[in-house]
C-alpha cells in the first residue's frame, strides 16, 4: 500500500468519503506524497511520454504559430512567454529556439512558467538556464501585459468531478471504504443547478465531469489577452462537451485501476474544450482542432523532411516513427485537441483559421 493510501484511509475512516476531485488533488499535489509533488514522471523511464518529449518539431510547430501571431499584433516589444505546467521544460526550450528565426521576438520575452512541482521546477531550471525564467504558483501571478501562453498537458491533470445522473437528480461519484479498502461509491441524488444544462442531453446513467479549477484558469487567459493582447495555444487530450467517465490512471506506461496507488500514478481526465472556450470570453476562441491537423498545418511535414535529410539509420527511423505518432490519427493525432484564444481584433494564431 502507498503512504498516501494509508493516509487517505485513515482520512476517510474518521471523516467520511471524498469527492473524485479531493481524490485527484491529493494524490497529484499532496506535499509529501503527491505524484508530481515527489517524481519527474516524464520519458521512457517514467510513467508517461507527452509530444514535447517525442519531437522537437511541436515545440517547434507551437513556436512560429506564437511567433506570427506577435507579428500579427504588430510586434509589442515587451511580452509575457508563459507556460502552464511546463514538465522537463522541452516545449519551452524548442520554442525559445525556433523563435530566434524571428527577429526581434526572441529579445521581446520575458518567460515565466506557472509549475507546481519542486522536483520539475528544478528540472526547468536546468534546461531552460539560459532563459532566466520566473516561476509561479498560479496564473494569477504572472505580470500583466501581452500574454502569450503554451499549455500542453496542463488542464488534463486538474482535478475533476463526477456525476452520475439519477431519475432524481444527480450523485456525486466519492471515495470510500469496502472492507477497508479504497472504492468508489455515490452520493445520495440531488437536482444541481450548474448541471441543469445538461438535462437535455443526458439520460439516467450517464456521467458527466466538471473540472472546477480549469475555468478560472481559462478566465484569467482570456482576461489577459483580451485586455492586453496576446495568444493562448493548450494542447491535450478530450473533446467538446464531456460525457462519460474519462478519470485514469497511468504508471509505467501502462493504464491501471484508479484506486490501486494512490500518490505513485499519474491520473488524468478528458479536457471539456466547450468549457474552456466559454470561460475565456471576452477573449476570442478558435475552433477546436486535432493535434494532428494543427500540425500539418503549421507545416510539420516540411519540417520533418528537412531534419530527415540530415539522418540515418536507427536516428531517422525514431524521426519518421516521431512524426507519425504526433500526427497520425491512431496515434496523437485525433485524440490531442487543440484550441486558441486571442484577441477580438486579431486574426486567430495559424493553424486555427
Ligand atoms: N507540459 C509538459 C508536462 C505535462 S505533465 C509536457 O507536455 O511534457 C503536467 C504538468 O503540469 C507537470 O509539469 C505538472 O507538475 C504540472 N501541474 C499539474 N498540476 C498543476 C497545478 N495545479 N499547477 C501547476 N502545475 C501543475
């Protein structure tokens, strides 16, 4: 058992069950025995694998898309470059590369990032030296100004509610005990106003998420650049309207039970597009796209052609099976969306037309 099952037995023992939201929080930031809190989970030797860490193309693909879009804007000479969550600091660094083919953009940013984990902010620190980045705890923190912001695998671990519905209303999804040991259950139905849209396309049965964190987060974005100017690219995985239980675990590059480790799995939900887009009125919201087709848009296949000419072997072999799981429908390709905001006046980022 891990130690933070122990603890939350103990927790729930005394006090009763937890929402699928306390659940994900504690076992993702807890101080001492959080997931991240504790581990960098990236690469082969880790639990998962995200596209900054397949390719340096993403990074690289992200990296002109912001890089027009300052042009777009009429190239402001003091910018904040922010990313959420920013892992191992690999999108960052391949985007600060790609965007000294720009001129002047490279000189215009100041980069922060917005990272909850000691063990990965020390790990950013090491790549990304040469950038002198900030680090924050919540977007809130960031200075104001022109805000160009990459999120890519950020708002998937942001802890989720689940509700299932009831002829009677809704029950909440919550951890409990059977025979002492962490399982799920549910609680007694009750009509709930912030679901009453989803009456209509709903059925007893089905289950819906709410993520309550990641509107406030999208807000701030849209405030932000909406007010100041700016452009927001968030990659990852989910659709347009949530429906149905998307809660998983994930440890060794292998799915497993939710409950089985808690604190030693990454867990993650599907990311309710709609509900971002709406939260970031007054910015503008692109359509959603799929990994895939953002990328082939902003040129991947070019892109890949010219880094291939350069290998062989075994290296170009792991470069053509790179840009394929990237983009290929059965691999990342559908499954990774992506969306943008920007401002009213300003044409939408490439790729998003
Ligand atoms: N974007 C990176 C890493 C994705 S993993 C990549 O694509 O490789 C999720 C990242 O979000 C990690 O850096 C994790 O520590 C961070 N994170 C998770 N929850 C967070 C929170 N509530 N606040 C800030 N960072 C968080």
């Amino acid at each position: 058992m891990t130690p933070l099952a122990a603890a939350l037995i103990r927790r729930i023992a005394a006090a009763g069950p937890i929402g699928v939201a306390d659940y994900m929080a504690e076992c993702l930031l807890h101080p001492e025995h959080g997931y991240y809190t504790t581990r960098d989970p990236l690469g082969a030797a880790g639990d998962f694998t995200t596209a900054p860490e397949i390719s340096q193309m993403f990074g690289e693909c992200l990296g002109l898309a912001l890089a027009q879009a300052w042009l777009d804007q009429g190239a402001p000479g003091r910018v904040v470059l922010a990313e959420l969550g920013p892992g191992r600091g690999t999108l960052m660094a391949d985007v600060l590369r790609s965007a000294r083919a720009v001129p002047g953009f490279r000189a215009a940013l100041s980069v922060h990032l917005v990272e909850a984990s000691p063990v990965l902010r020390a790990r950013q620190a090491a790549t990304l030296a040469d950038a002198a980045p900030t680090w924050h705890d919540r977007i809130e923190d960031l200075p104001e100004g022109p805000l160009f912001l990459l999120a890519n695998e950020f708002f998937d671990a942001l802890p989720i509610r689940q509700f299932l519905r009831d002829t009677a209303g809704w029950r909440e999804r919550q951890v409990g005990l059977v025979d002492g040991k962490l399982a799920f259950g549910l609680s007694a139905p009750a009509p709930l106003a912030a679901l009453a849209h989803r009456l209509a396309d709903t059925r007893p049965g089905d289950m819906v998420e709410t993520c309550p964190a990641a509107a406030p987060v999208a807000a701030e974005i849209g405030r932000r650049i909406a007010a100041h100017g700016g452009a927001a690219l968030v990659v990852d995985y989910g659709g347009w309207h949530s429906l149905g239980d998307t809660l998983q675990a994930v440890r060794g590059h292998a799915p497993e039970d939710v409950l089985a480790n808690p604190g030693a799995a990454d867990l993650t939900a599907h990311v309710d597009f709609e509900a971002l887009a709406r939260a970031a009125a007054p910015a503008r919201s692109t359509a959603m796209v799929t990994q895939g087709v953002l990328l082939e848009r902003l040129g991947i296949t070019a892109r890949a052609q010219a880094l291939a000419a350069r290998l062989g072997g075994a290296a170009l072999e792991s470069h053509v099976a790179a840009h394929r799981r990237l983009t290929h429908p059965d691999e990342m390709g559908s499954v990774f969306k992506a969306i943008s905001f920007h401002p009213e006046t300003t044409p939408p980022p490439p790729g998003f037309a």
